[in-house]
C-alpha cells in the first residue's frame, strides 16, 4: 500500500512538472501573440497616416472634382434615405 501511495504521489509530480511546462508555453504563446498584435496595430496606424496623406494631397489637386464628387455622393444618399423613409410610412 506504501508503495502504491508513493506512486501516485510521483506520477502527480510528473503532471505539475508538465502543467508548469505547458504553462511557461502558453506564456510564451500569448506574450509572442501581443508583440505580433503590436506590430499589426503600428502597420495599420501607418497606413492610415499615409492613406490620409494621400487623400489629402488628391483634394488639394483636384478641388472641383472632390467637391463634385461629395455633393454627389450626398444627393445619393439623401434621395436614397427618402426613399426608404417614404416607403417605410405607407
């Protein structure tokens, strides 16, 4: 019986051993997933800066056309949530 006891005892040994080890490589997992994370939120702030530089530098080229091109955009709309709203109360 003493021995069964002493085995059980080692084999929960082996299992904490391997619960610390598979929790050191979640740790290592999530702590390599938030740089990763980082990284991607840092491209995309980039490339939201540049977008807008870009946009930017269009309207100053082309005014005429962006102001064509927004009022345009809001007829759309507008005559388009009129719509709805109109078929909506009958």
């Amino acid at each position: 019986m003493a021995e069964t006891a002493f085995a059980r005892t080692m084999r929960a040994g082996e299992k904490i051993t391997d619960i610390d080890s598979a929790r050191a490589a979640v740790s290592v997992a999530v702590d390599e997933g938030k740089e990763v994370a980082r990284r991607a939120v840092r491209r995309g702030i980039r490339a939201v800066e540049d977008l807008e530089a870009d946009a930017l530098q269009e309207v100053r080229r082309h005014p005429r056309t962006t102001v064509a091109i927004a009022f345009g955009m809001a007829l759309s709309a507008g005559l388009l949530l009129g719509w709805l709203f109109g078929r909506a109360r009958r």
